[in-house]
C-alpha cells in the first residue's frame, strides 16, 4: 500500500487560512490512517518524504521558481539503520515524525501556534519505553533535530510551517495606504506613526486579512534604518505603495506577506538593496526562493519581483563620488561568481548587471545616496528609475 | 574663556520633545558661538568634550545609575598631535567635530532625522582647502570615526543622540492597555494584532505621546518568540500591562521607551530574560546603563527595573526536568562572575542568584517551560512569579 504524496497544489491556492490549516490538518490525519493501515496489515509501516536534495530540485523556467521534483524517501518504522552515515536510525526518525506531526495537528485544532524552539522543547521529552515506563532517551536532543523533522512534515503534508503553526523568528515592518485585519484588530497601515506595524512571524490568511488598499505595488527596502526614511519623507503617501522592510535578509513572514500581496492583490512588487552580492542574493530568494527550501517556493517566491536598485550602474548614473563606494572583498567576488551561475540571473541584462559590477570591483549601499542629502533617496534616486522603468526582472 | 561644560539634567527633565531638540540645538550654537569668541580673541579655538573614559565613570549608588564625572578632553583647533598614539591630530577631529555638530542642527532645524550609517556617508566629502579648492583628504573614511564625534557632541551638548535626530538599528514591538499619538498618528495598542506595533528607532516626546493607558506596568520580554506567545494569549489583556521586546539586547528605542514610560507614567518595570549571563546582562544594561555609554544613563536607565526571571531557582521550583537545562561555557562561566563583580549586583540576593546558577553549572533558557506546555510560561510561570513577588531588585 503507498501513501499518497499529496502535492502543495493542492493548499496553494486557498484564501481561507482556517481552511488552509483545516486541510493541512486532515492530511495529517490521512498520514496516520495509512500508518494506522499498515499496523493492521502487519506491514513495515513506513512514511514517504519527499527529498530536499539538490538532484530532486528543478528550475521550472516557465513559472520562474524552483522547484521540488517526484523523489521521496522512505522512513521505515523497523529500521535501525541510518539512511546516511552518521545519521540516526530510521525507527527514531520515524517516531520523530510522528510525535511533530501530533503536536502540529494539536496546534491546528486549537487555532494556536508556536516558535521552532518552543517545539524542540515540548519534544525534548523522554521516549516511553514498551512497559508505557520512562525511558532515558529523549525524543529530541537537539533543535538541529528537530527541525528538520518539522521540514519533513512540511514537505509530506504540503503545508507551510506557517500553516502548521510553527514559526521562526520575526523582523520587520510595514507601513502604506491599506487597512488589514491582524487576529480580529482592523489597522490602519496609513496611519502607523514612524514605528508602523510589525510584521507577525504568520501571516496566514486566518491571521492576516486584506481589508482594502491603494496602493498600486509593495517596495521591499533591505535596511531598517533605509525604511525609516522612506516613512519619514511619507514615500508610500505621495507614491501609493505599501513599502515593508525585513532587517536585511527578510524572515519568512515579510516574503510570505509580499507572496500574498503579490497574488491575492495583484501588486507588482519591487526590490530595494544594497549593490552587493548580498543585495542581488536578498533579491534572489525574494524571487525564486532558496535551494535548499524549494518546496516553499510555490507559495513564497514572486518570479516577477523587479530589482529597481541598486544596480552597479546607479554610482555613474547618479553622480556619486567614487569614494562612496567600497571595494569588492574575495567573498564578494566568490559570491558574485556563484550569484551570476543561477539559472533566473542567465538573461544578457542579469550577466551585464553582476559583471559590471565585477568589473568595477567596487560595491555600493543605499545610504551612500546620503552623500548627496538625506532625502535624496526617496525624493530623486528612486522615482526616477521607477520613472525611467529601470528595472531587472 | 571657557567653553560652559552642560550638564545633562538641563534637558533630562523636559516632557516636551521638541524643547528639548530646539534646546540642544540652542546649546550646539552655544558651542558654536564660543568657538567664534575664540577666534575673535586670536586664541586657539577648543571644544571641552566630557571624557568617556572609565576613570571618568562612577557607579551612583543613591541614584542607582552609572554617570559620568567631570572629567573632560580638551580639543584644540591648532593641532596636529592626537591625543593618543595612533588617534588622528586635534586638528582634524575638532574639524569633524564641528562637522557633526553642522548636520545635527540642520536635523533639528528641519525636524529631520538620520541614521548614524546615513550620516557617516553625508560627511564622507572632500575636505576643502584653503583656497576654496576641492581637497583630497576626506572628512570621513570609515564610520567608526563618525559614530564616536557623535557621542562626543552627545556628551558635549547633554543630549541624546536620538534628540540631535541620530538613531542606529531598529528592532523591537510592543502592544498593550495604552494609547499613544506616534508622530501625529493616534495609536490603540490593543488592537494592533498578532504583529504588534513597531518600536521606532527614535521615541523622544516631540515623535511619541503617550495619550491615556489602563496598564499597571511594563513587561520587557527578551525574545521576539517568546513576545509572540504573550501576545497571542494576550497577557498584557488580564494581567492590565505593556508587552515589549527589543529582539534580544533591546535597542535604544526601546530603552529609551521604557524608561519614558517609567518616569512620566510611574509604571514599574519587570524584565524576563533567559537564566544566563548575558540575560543578566541584558538586565543589567536596563537597570543601570552600559559603562561605555555612562553619560545617557539618566535618560535611559531605571534603576527600579525588577528582574522577574528567569531565576536560577526556577528549574526546580517549577519541576522541570534537568534535560531542558544546558551547561554552562567556559565564556558563560567568564562573563558570570564578570557579572557578579558589578557593584550593582552586589546584593547578597543578586549574589546568591548568579552563584546558585554557577553552581548547578547550568542555564536554562525561557523556551524550556513549552516542555511543561505551550503557554505555561503565561498562564503559570509568570503570573506565580509575580503572585509571590518572585523578582529580585
């Protein structure tokens, strides 16, 4: 008997976030019927996870984001042997599972939720022993167990961790022309002072409901300090955008947010970073989602995010002095290499882009655009390329 | 002629933030106009700057509070020894200094604000030479000798970075019984959701009122997860008080936050933080100021701040299992008595505290209660704690 592979399709596209979780909810439950079936069959119960390894992830050119192939692995209960050297057995593993599963199905039914750490340490309990006694072992040592066991139940159900109820850490906030719902409060994003509203680590849309808007697109601004000014010089009044920032790389909670912006509102979204390889690798993930967690990408990657800056062409453009810039370290020119070899960065104006850079050997932040003043950033820098439509995509 | 040396009560009481601004940029033209005098008398122009060493620092046992003495550095216009091997001449920073202090009143003047990283770049120009020509020597290279000219007119003019319109990093959220007008927007803050409202960088009283509030005190909660938790149980609703974070060491918004609202709304301050050196220490810079930055110490401090815990003691008088302890470092076992050793500790309570925890050999963070469950540490843990008066001063 196999276990069907249930493919994130089939929650992606939900409005409903209490339905999303309800769904993610009953595929755990289907998850132990199987296993449940397997038991009274007298088979070897096993669980099949899809890989995360590179050679079962795929650039899907056409959609633009990277993605899971059909690979699974299987987790045999009566397996004492790791799947990999050093690893632990397959029976601890599979209990593993099971007891992450039970406690994300717990949160789904009381509507509640919990940090990545809470959860190692709800499980950081010892193993029942066969007599129903306590056994010395622990279920989880460590987090790094944890962890991605709640990865593989991610991947196995088709639900974000989000839906789950797990999270990770928050950063961030935003600020624009939209009322939203935040766990029943109506806020105002228009008229959020200068600290504006903090980003929630789930933004599902049991949690997060869009009111209304009108804005016409979402700016990401890499920096804090970047994004105060864009709220101090009032940018998302006079040019109507929602602008939200992550505290450099954003958490899970700011791309999820700008996902759902991006799709259940149609807004384009544009991307604002430092010239960098760690600005062009913000912007990355932004767009195609990172490798190793390639199975998010279908509700967390926007393929048409538009990098508006800062681009190696923007020092000579905008006339800053060449002592504003910084040079390029051995790890900046590594990563640039790296950054340039993947598949979404292959268009003549992408290889142009990174290799200019390269070429100058210098890099450039956005508050470099102070040289000129303060408020040169929001007030010429970004409305003339937004003007000219200097854009990547 | 001397240079008045400004102490820092002359503005530490105003309740009025733009006074206080227009104040300190009074007491920059002050500076301004004595340098002038110099000039006029043909004497060598200097700025006496208090000096931040920590020979010049003293732990106030009565007011609870590091300070500064009296000490000061003074900085000669006409000269090109540093002070110190290896420092720049006199020449130069008092140049930079008075560059600085050029910005800050134009951010008074316009009501503007900046980042110290914005401002770095602002400076970062051509000094000009003698005859009006372009030079090539820059005022500034690197940032780290714009950020301590900056503290150097913080100290000079007796004001807050963040009242000459200079902030750093942000991070940080808080909800809870109050209502508040940030920066001409009126605020309920709760209702502000799941997310929370942002802390600003900046929450000096020309940017941040406090209108009305039902709340009893202020909770500052270390970690941005464990906030979460208490916002989604919605602690700060039947407890009646603040919830804050600063997303581990609190940032100065949010210090600067706390102690406002500890001296203008008399609301005591309770800090909870996980049971290891650096929670004490984060305690610590809460209570008593950081040594490095003594001068800001009484606008930012409260000596009054109650650690609430974690407490060494709580392992066991909340029966949790040794497992979800950890064990100490080496470095923890440094900064431990590192820690025990500030007068502020001295206490044979505070002693007790931090030996207790150097003898088990373990510390045990706040994420360990979800091994009892989830929201133990709201509905059990802490509302114990404060039933019992479980903090230590």
């Amino acid at each position: 008997m196999e276990l069907a592979v249930v493919k994130a399709k089939s929650s992606g596209q939900g409005r409903s976030g209490r339905r999303d979780r309800a769904a993610a909810g009953q595929r755990i439950v289907g998850l132990a019927k199987n296993i449940v079936a397997h038991i009274q069959h007298r088979d070897d119960p096993y669980v099949d996870i899809p890989s995360r390894t590179l050679s079962n992830v795929r650039f899907d050119e056409r959609k633009g984001i990277i993605e899971l192939l059909d690979g699974t692995q299987r987790r045999y209960f009566f397996s004492l042997l790791g799947r990999r050297k050093g690893e632990g057995s397959q029976a601890k593993k599979f209990m593993q599972t099971i007891r992450v599963a039970e406690v994300c199905k717990k949160l789904i039914d009381t509507s509640d939720s919990t940090s990545i750490r809470d959860l190692f340490y709800n499980l950081k309990v010892p193993i029942k022993t066969t007599d129903g006694k306590t056994g010395k072992e622990l279920i989880f040592e460590e987090q790094a167990e944890s962890d991605p066991i709640i990865e593989d139940i991610e991947v196995t159900v088709a639900a974000l961790r989000e839906e789950l109820g797990v999270h990770a850490e928050t950063k961030g906030a935003m600020v624009g022309p939209m009322t939203i719902i935040d766990n029943g409060d109506t806020i105002d994003l228009s008229a959020m002072g200068s600290g504006g509203w903090a980003v929630p680590s789930i933004v599902e849309p049991d949690v997060i409901r869009f009111v209304k808007h009108k804005a016409e697109y979402v700016l990401l601004i890499e920096k804090g300090a970047v994004w105060q000014r864009f709220n101090k010089d009032r940018f998302w009044e006079t040019h109507k955008c929602m602008i939200i920032h992550g505290g450099g790389q954003p958490p899970r909670g700011v791309r999820r947010l700008i996902y759902r912006m991006h799709d259940e509102l149609k807004l384009p979204v544009y991307v604002l970073v430092d010239n960098d390889p760690w600005g062009y690798y913000i912007y990355s993930v932004v767009k195609q989602g990172s490798i190793n967690l390639a199975f998010e990408s279908q509700r967390m990657a926007v393929p048409q995010a538009r990098f508006i800056g800062m681009s190696s062409r923007d020092a000579e453009r905008f006339e800053l002095p060449a002592h504003v810039t910084m040079p390029l370290t051995e790890e900046d020119r590594r990563r640039a290499k790296e950054i340039r070899g993947y598949p979404w960065f292959a268009s003549k104006e992408w290889q142009r882009e990174i290799k200019h850079m390269e070429a100058l050997g210098v890099k450039l932040e956005l508050e470099a655009l102070s040289n000129k003043r303060f408020s040169f950033i929001t007030e010429e820098y970004l409305p003339r390329k937004l003007a000219e439509k200097r854009w990547l995509d």
